[in-house]
C-alpha cells in the first residue's frame, strides 16, 4: 500500500514516510467503515461509548475520594478508555480526527458526519447517565464525591482560563486517537489510553463527555444544581472541545497528508 501510495503521488512530490503513509489509509479505511453506520449502528456504539467511559469515571471518584489526588484519578480514569478502545464502541470526542480525515478524503459527506457525531453525542450521554444513576444508588460515597468535583464545573465562569481548558481536552484526546492509530501493538494503543486519561482526568481539564458524567452522578446524588447549570457549562465546552480536535490536532495532520489527500479524492472522484 505505501509503495502504491508513492507511485501514484510521483517520484517529484515531497517524500513521505511509510508509516505516515500506513497509517493514513488505516485512518481513511475506518473513518468511512464509521461514517456509513446507519442509525442504529450509531447510537447503539454510542450508548456502549457512554457505558464504558462510565466506568472510567467511576473509578476517578473512587480513587479521589480515597486519595484527594486528581493526579491518581486521572490514571484510574484511564480503565474507562482501555474499555472503549477494546470494545470498538463510539465516544463523540474521539470523532475528530478519523471521520473528518474521510470526508477531507472524499470517503464520506458532511452529512454523514453530522450524523455520526450528534448521535454518538446523545448516545453517550443517555448511556453515562443511566450508568451513574446505578453507581450512585449503589454506591453512595460516589454520589457525594461528585457532588464536590461537580462544583468544579457548574462554578467556572466562562473565562479565558475555561476556554483553555475546553480546548486543550479536545486536542488532547484527539492526539489520543492520533496515537492509537500511530501505535504498531496493543500495547502502545493501552499506553495512549492511558496516558489520554491521565492528562483529560488528572488535569482537571474540561471535558464535554466526562465532565458530564460526574455532573450526572452528582445530580442523581441530590446536588445543590441541576441540569440548567449543567446545560450553562456543556454547550461551550462541547463546542471549543471540536475546536481543540480540529483546529490544533486534525488541522495539523491533514496539511502533513496534503499529497494523500489528493490520491484519495481523485480515487473517489471527488
């Protein structure tokens, strides 16, 4: 595939590396397989997304109520990713990168993306929120540690500083995907896992999904707050959450895969 890739881009075109080559038609290849689910496939990937990053942020609250550390919860965060990568279902933050690569690539319609990140959205939500229901029935001292880390995000006024912390959680996990898909073995695919919910957890930074299930579990727990500061806090995070994907991470790649772009497109007639 890479020597087919350099023959056709012409022995007069700028160099490009097998890897970068391998693992652009990898990305490509799953960005359309992804973007031509139907309906069904969509939401029911994106409710098993919101269940499994569910457990993800389960294990957070439970290392930080016994440790107070962000830092630690942020690494049992990690689980929630491990299960999302194992089980292939669908999280909305890590649709930045690969599906916007097909349709950048001719694979796929804009329409087709749309599809696929406003039901992942809502799956994922509709799925962490059933699951923190249970938790927090379950597990009472969950329900209490949202309830304090909740604080964290319904209180933030929409600052510069929120504005950098909503952007740097969708780049980094878009980086994330990047580096699963740059990953030649599992076990540097769990190694991005992790390190992803190390940064997104650990750093307190803002996340439309996460955040969003510890929100859910402090409401199901009784919190001062509701879902009209939930809703206050999620519109602009969700949106500067694309934009860090887009504009610091996808932006990059695809200027880096101009050349391969262009094969694509002229394959796809586009």
């Amino acid at each position: 595939m890479a020597d087919t890739a350099r023959e056709e881009l012409g022995e007069t075109d700028a160099p490009v590396e097998d890897q970068v080559v391998e693992a652009f038609d990898r990305i490509v290849d799953e960005g359309a397989q992804r973007l031509h689910r139907s309906w069904r496939e969509v939401l029911t990937t994106g409710l098993a997304g919101g269940l499994e990053v569910a457990t993800g942020v389960v294990a957070l609250l439970a290392v930080y109520a016994e440790t107070g550390s962000h830092l630690l919860a942020g690494l049992a965060f990690g689980i929630g990713f491990i299960a999302l990568m194992l089980a292939k279902s669908e999280l909305f933050t890590e649709g930045f990168l690969v599906p916007v690569t097909a349709v950048v690539a001719g694979r796929a319609s804009a329409a087709q993306l749309g599809k696929l990140w406003a039901g992942t959205l809502v799956a994922n939500l509709v799925g962490g929120w059933v699951v923190m229901w249970l938790v927090v029935h379950a597990l009472p001292g969950v329900g209490a540690t949202a309830i304090e880390s909740g604080r964290t995000f319904v209180d933030a006024p929409l600052d510069l500083e929120a504005v950098c912390l909503s952007l740097l959680a969708g780049a980094f996990i878009t980086l994330m995907t990047r580096m699963q898909h740059g990953a030649d073995s599992e076990a540097g695919k769990l190694a991005a896992a992790v390190a992803g919910g190390f940064l997104l957890a650990g750093l307190v930074l803002f996340h439309s999904i996460l955040d969003s299930l510890i929100l859910f579990g402090a409401i199901h727990a009784g919190a001062p707050y509701g879902y009209g500061e939930w809703l206050a806090w999620f519109w602009y995070t969700t949106l500067l959450n694309v934009a860090g994907g887009l504009l610091v991470v996808t932006f990059l790649r695809l200027v880096r895969s101009k050349e391969l772009i262009q094969r694509e497109r002229a394959a796809a007639g586009a």
